[in-house]
C-alpha cells in the first residue's frame, strides 16, 4: 500500500506546543511520531514558512526545531496554485482576508497530496469549504481533496485499547 501524502497546515504544526488545548496537542505528537517513523509523505508550503516566520519567540524556534526532526517536502509556489487558490475567491468558498488558508488547499491540490491536514476548523476543517473545495475542484480538473484533524489519522491507529 503506499504511504498517504499529506499537507500540513501551520496549525498542526503549531499544536505540537499549544498548551492550552492539551488534547489536541496530544493528537498531534501522536501524528508527529507516525511522521517521524516515514509512514507519511509530508508536504508543506511557503505559506506555512511564512505563518511560522509570524510565530512569537522562543515558540518559534521551538516549532521550526520540531520540523526539523521529520522528512517533509516543501512545495514550490506556483501559478497555478495562485489560480486555484484565486477560484476558491471567486466561488465565495472563504473571505479575501483568508488567501493563506486558500493557498493551504491549493497547494495540496495542485501537487496531488491525499489529504490536508488541519486544526482550523473555522477556516478549512467544515462542511462549508470542504464541499465548496469539491465543487471547485470537480469543474476544475482537480481531485477531491479531505480535509481532516490529526485526530482522524491516529484514532483507532492502534490495537492497545482492547
């Protein structure tokens, strides 16, 4: 079977140090690990670099140290992640002053990952975008694209609670 590819949105990796929401966080160090051990491709963006880049010291350093510890590949800005990211504009599918989380799901799109990978519930991980990101994607040319929390990755992911 071949390893899923995953998109990371900078809010995963933000909650590998959120201590104020400890359940997520845990979710998201067990994600961490299963990345380690290579049993994802992981993909990220320069719009993760650049919300990273935005993140207050020393959680900062803290999280690029974090993404240092796992293979990932960083993905090229293109035009046509541009144009996707702009489609989901046009069809109304999130506001102009959320063109990062846009540019999330098009970057996954355009560089046929598996899923995106997210804790943004407001913006990404909702009913609203998801099939939104459908329609667009269907008239477009582009695969479906889910969009999931850690948690639906590592729930059930083991046989210990038996």
């Amino acid at each position: 079977m071949k390893k899923l590819k995953l998109y990371l949105d900078t809010s995963v990796i933000s909650h590998l140090e959120q201590q104020d929401a400890l359940d997520k966080m845990a979710d998201t160090r067990k994600l961490w690990e299963l990345v380690k051990t290579g049993e994802f491709d992981v993909c990220i963006s320069p719009a993760v670099m650049v919300e990273l880049d935005g993140c207050t010291e020393p959680k900062r350093e803290n999280l690029l140290s974090l993404l240092g510890e796992v293979n990932y590949t960083e993905l090229d800005e293109t035009e046509e992640v541009l144009e996707l990211a702009g489609k989901y504009l046009d069809a109304g599918i999130l506001p102009k002053k959320s063109n990062r989380d846009r540019q999330h799901i098009a970057y996954a799109c355009t560089n046929n990952c598996d899923m995106v990978i997210s804790w943004n519930f407001k913006h990404l991980v909702n009913y609203k975008t998801i099939m939104g990101v459908k329609s667009v994607n269907a008239v477009a040319g582009y695969k479906e694209m889910p969009i999931y929390t850690p948690t639906m990755l590592v729930e059930g992911g083991t046989d210990d609670d038996t």
